[in-house]
C-alpha cells in the first residue's frame, strides 16, 4: 500500500466518522462541528487528487463561512425549542427514505464497472481552470451565480416580512 | 529539503513553524504594551530584564503554570478543544508565508488564496469557545465575532483579488517579484485601504475589536478560559496579527524586493521584510491606543454599505485596465480618486448627527 493510499484512508475514515456524527449526534451543536470536520476531510480528499484550488475553496466556503452560519443560527436556539425536529412521528418515513437511498447508492456502486489503473494526476495550472470557468463554461457559470442571486433576494425578501419593514 | 526523509523534513519545518510563532508571540505581546504604554505616557513594563523584555517570558511562565479552570455547566468536549480550532490555523497560515524568494517553510502556488482560506477557520474555535462556555457573555462575544468576521472577509478577498487579476498570479514570491520596483500600493491605494480595514477587523482589534469588547462583554469568547488555553487563543491571535501583517507587506508594499532590488542578499531582504512588517504591526498598535470601538450596527453598515461597493469598483478599475490595457498610471490615479471618495463618504457619514435606531435594539418583549 503506498503512502498516497493510507493518506487516503484515513482522511477517507474522518470523513465518514465525521458524517456519522452529524446524524448520530443528539446534539445540533455537536451535529454542525461534525459537519465541518467531514467538509474539510473532503478538502483533503480533493488535495490528494491534485485539485488544490478545490480544496482551498472547499476550506473557505464550508469550513469558514458556510457552516459558521449553521452554528451562527442553532446557537440562538435550543434544543427543548425545538423537540419536533428531534423526534418526529414521522421517523419510519424518514428510515424508509433513508435505507432506500443507501439501497440505490450500493447498487449503483457495486454495479459499475470501475477503470483499473488510471493515469497519474497532474495539477491543472489556474490559469487554464479560470480559462475554462469564464470562457468555455460562462454562460452555466453566469446561470449559477444568477440563481444564487434570485436565492438571497428571496431570502431577504420573506425575512422582511409582508409589510416592508 | 532540510533533510532526506521526507518525514523527518516535514517535521523539522512544522517544529520551525511552531518556535516562530512562539518568539513572534512572545515579541510582539511586549511590545505591543510598551507601544501602547509609550502612547498612554507610562513607561510599559520595566521590573523584568532590561526595559522589561523578559516580561512576556514570565507571563508566559505563569500562564503555563496556572490552573486550568472549566465551569461545571461548560459543554466538556467543545470547552477543551476550541482553542485548538482556533490556534491551528493560524499556524496552518505561518507555513506559506515568504519571508524572501528563498526564505520559506513551503511556498505554495496558491499561497495568497491559502492564507485566506486557513485563516478564516479561526472563527470557529471563536465559536466553539462561546457555546462551549455556557456563558451569556461567552455566547454574545462568539456570535458578534462570527458576524463579523465572516462579513469582513468577502472585502478582504475582494481587495486581495484586485491584486492578484494585476499580477496573473497566487503565488506570493511571485507576486513580490512582479512588482519590481513599484510596490502595488501606489497603483492599488484603494485596495491596499480596503485590505487594511478589513485586516484590522478580521484581526479583531480596536475600532473592531467588538467581540472581545472588555467593557461591554468582559473578553467576549475568552471570558471562562484560564492558564494555557487562555493563552491558546492569545497565540492565535497575535499569530495572526503577524501574518496579516506579513502578508500586507508583501502583497502591497513590495516585499524584499523594494526598494533595493533583488541583487542585496537575503539578510538584508529579511530586514527588510521585518521592517516593513513592523511598520504595519505598529500602524496596528497606533490605531488600537487611538480609535473608540464601533458599535456592532456601524461596523455592520459600514462592511456592506462602504467596503463591499468599493472592493467591487476596485475590481472593475483592474479589470477596465486589463482590457483596455492602460498604463498603469491611470490604474492609480483611478483607485487614488475612488479612495478619495471612499473617505470623503465615509467622513460625510460619521459627522452626520445620530439617527435613531430602524430597529429597536432590544425588542419590548425582551430575551429571557
């Protein structure tokens, strides 16, 4: 086993504990800390497959600001304010939907057909990456930051309220 | 390549990484109270050693031997590790900084965009400190600091991204490099003000040092940690100070490389680099013994009101630059007139009287 792939094992471990604990976890607190720690392992995922840059904005994105509004909001609440979302009657529906997609996820992986050795990685220069971003790939590029946009001014919009204020 | 085991060789350079920041720490602590006490007409500290240099020695002593408290209601396991969330990335940050072309612990190639990236982590140890606490005041500091730093990052970004469209490229020996002799702060005065701002209120010090605000929540975050993992957060701190300050020097004001070149050796480089460091740590320092804090609401206002608007112009300005490939001439009388306008709004703004708050800062029916 080389170096790359014991890396990749433990870092694939944390991930997976990580993503135990943000389901396990009785806390929502504990949940989110989870969730950051499987967000970054699989920052260290994508710097093993020489995507640094992806990795990075992984980082910044989820770990630095995304899941920091996550705690942000569950840290003005608390857990007796919310037993619904806890414990639910709807619990079983919930356990159905989940074993069926674990159904579908291990059939759709035990069914492909995986290459076998594949071609060492190499970094795509920046460069190249924002050439494909903003030439080659604009216009989806352009698509998603416009839904993006449509997503905050909504949000802002039923923050407000109806009487503008 | 230290040494020919790769292990080993990353072992020494994460041992380096760490005795750095320690001496830095130590450095710039005592220095930071003789400044400040030089600035309040006292002397600083003076009992230990000669114009008491060994002072932080000793608290550091006394830190490491103190007792290390944890309130009873405090959540255990978040309680013990939020220093750690915050101090590692802040050492993450001290790996990729270019101190010359040839001096440096790993020198990535996207180097500008990791310390970004890293030191934005930080925040959650913050967080972690203020729930994990069980405090009321703990609580506030963390959600105040949360707020703020993750506002105060996207101009931070934004004035760094401006830079890097001139140069073409995230590496920071080369971003030193492209600017021979004219560092960027004379094309780039707006970003370099924007940086600057944004610097001091990611950095959490005065006139934004609101989620530790002593007087209003007695230390904020920090309020129930005692020993070493008080002094944790205060490493990560002043580690970050550090690395800000490095990087500002080396973004903006030319590096090693103004305004001797680089043909001088690097010892002269690195006091070079240091010189222009502490210029900007004791900018820090000036601003802190001199500015009253914000209140939360201004500094709200004033990240997506002022700083977001002209990070946003700065940008364009590079971009119209680029394009129409002016000299660069254009590019700094451009930004130096947007700033102008930046701080001619700004001045306009904090003379006007005190309006009365949109919103009731606390509601009628009140939080229990």
């Amino acid at each position: 086993m080389s170096v790359e792939e014991g890396v990749f094992y433990v870092i694939a471990a944390i991930t997976v504990m990580g993503g135990m604990g943000v389901v396990f976890a009785r806390n929502v607190v504990y949940s989110a800390l989870f969730l950051i720690l499987a967000l970054l392992a699989v920052a260290g995922i994508f710097l093993l497959l020489s995507a640094e840059f992806l990795a990075l904005v992984q980082i910044l994105v989820y770990g630095g600001a995304v899941t920091i509004l996550v705690i942000f909001a569950l840290m003005l609440t608390r857990v007796q304010d919310m037993p619904a979302a806890l414990d639910s009657p709807q619990k079983p529906f919930a356990f159905l939907a989940a074993a069926a997609v674990l159904a579908i996820l291990i059939l759709a992986a035990v069914g492909t057909t995986w290459p076998g050795q594949t071609e060492k990685i190499n970094a795509i220069p920046l460069r190249d990456f924002g050439d494909a971003l903003f030439r080659t790939w604009a216009l989806p590029f352009e698509i998603a930051s416009l839904v993006l946009m449509v997503a905050l001014v909504g949000a802002i919009v039923l923050a407000r309220g109806e009487d503008g204020e | 390549m230290i040494a020919d085991n790769p292990w080993i060789d990353a072992a020494v350079r994460t041992l380096l990484v760490a005795l750095l920041a320690i001496l830095v720490v130590l450095i710039l602590i005592w220095l930071e109270r003789k400044v400040a006490g030089r600035m309040q007409m006292r002397l600083g500290p003076m009992v230990t050693g000669p114009y008491g240099i060994m002072q932080s020695v000793a608290d550091a002593i006394k830190l490491l031997t103190k007792e290390d408290l944890r309130p009873a209601t405090a959540d255990r396991w978040v309680f013990e590790l939020a220093p750690f969330a915050a101090f590692v990335p802040s050492l993450l940050a001290l790996i990729s900084l270019p101190f010359t072309a040839h001096l440096f612990v790993r020198n990535l190639e996207l180097g500008l965009f990791y310390i970004v990236a890293v030191s934005g982590l930080s925040t959650v140890g913050l967080l972690m400190a203020g729930w994990g606490s069980a405090n009321k005041y703990a609580l506030l500091g963390a959600v105040r600091a949360a707020a703020q730093l993750i506002s105060y990052e996207i101009p931070l970004v934004l004035a760094i991204l401006a830079v890097a469209m001139v140069s073409g490229t995230l590496n920071l020996v080369e971003i030193v490099n492209e600017q021979g002799r004219v560092p960027y702060i004379v094309w780039q005065p707006l970003g370099f003000a924007i940086f600057l701002i944004a610097t001091l209120a990611e950095l959490r010090r005065n006139p934004f040092d609101i989620p530790m605000a002593e007087s209003e929540i007695i230390g904020g975050p920090v309020i129930e940690y005692s020993g070493i993992r008080w002094s944790m957060f205060f490493l990560a701190e002043y580690v970050n100070v550090f690395v800000l300050s490095v990087l500002g020097s080396l973004v903006f004001l030319g590096g090693w490389n103004w305004p001797l070149g680089n043909e001088v050796g690097w010892p002269l480089q690195v006091v070079l680099i240091l010189l222009k460091t502490s210029a900007m740590l004791l900018l820090f320092m000036w601003l802190r013994s001199t500015l009253p804090r914000l209140r939360i609401d201004q500094l709200m206002s004033f990240c997506w009101q002022v700083l977001l608007p002209f990070a946003f112009v700065a940008i364009i300005l590079n971009g119209l630059v680029l394009v129409y490939e002016w000299p660069d001439v254009v590019l700094g009388l451009l930004s130096g007139f947007a700033a102008l306008v930046a701080g001619a709004l700004v001045y306009r703004g904090s003379r006007r009287a005190v309006p009365t708050p949109r919103w009731p800062l606390a509601p009628a029916r009140g939080i229990d």
